[in-house]
C-alpha cells in the first residue's frame, strides 16, 4: 500500500500564496516508477485536476485555470511533492488531493489514480 499525506492548506486572503505539501510512504511506494497529481474539489463539484509531475520530473502538466500561477516540483529523498501555488483567487477554494498512480504517464483522470490522500482545505477570501 502507498499512504499519501497532504498538509499546508488554510485560509488566506485572494492574491496570497501557499505550499502544499504531499508525503508519500508505504510498503509498496516504488517513487521512480509513479506519478503523482493534485486534484481539488468544491462542494457540489466533482473532482479536478490540478497539476501532475511524473517522479523522474521530465512529464508535468497543469489544469489550464492554474497554468502561471501554480508549480508543482517534488523532492525524491523527502519523498514529497508540493504544489506552490500563487496569486490565489477566490475560485480557487476547495478540498486539495494528493493522488498517485503506478505509471509514469501524466493522466488528469481522477479515476486512473490508485492512491489518494485524505485532503487539505484551501480557503481563499475575496
């Protein structure tokens, strides 16, 4: 099993930044062969992709709505990936996931992703 952990999110005000952060462990958790995404999701939505990096790091892709303002990277002897995520909007509010996949293809389907992490709240207020 891989146990993803999320952590960084609050609230902050529009135009602030954060980072989150994804740590990843488990048993099974092999990072050279796995990508990693960061999907979110507001209430009465269904869940979106957000931005993935594959773990050699030469495959990233975003969501067009964050293209500029956010930047995923990963740290391989942390084990973590973060999303940095800047100029923030109100439409940014949701519940953040971490998830992985055991392919180092770039996927944005919410369903193709094997592990997830329990979330963290991201509030932005206008």
């Amino acid at each position: 099993q891989v146990q993803l952990v999320e952590s960084g999110g609050g609230l902050v005000p529009a135009g602030d930044s954060l980072r989150l952060s994804c740590a990843a462990s488990g048993r099974t958790f092999s990072p050279y062969s796995m990508t990693l995404g960061w999907f979110r999701q507001a209430p009465g939505t269904e869940r979106a992709f957000v931005a993935a990096i594959n773990w050699s790091g030469l495959k990233i892709s975003y969501a067009d709505s964050v293209k500029g303002r956010f930047t995923i990277s990963r740290d391989n002897a942390k084990n973590t990936v973060y999303l940095s995520m800047n100029s923030l909007k109100p439409e940014d509010t949701a519940n953040y996931y971490c998830a992985a996949r055991d392919d180092l293809n770039i996927a944005t389907l919410p369903v193709v992703y094997k592990y997830w992490g329990q979330g963290t709240q991201v509030t932005v207020s206008s």
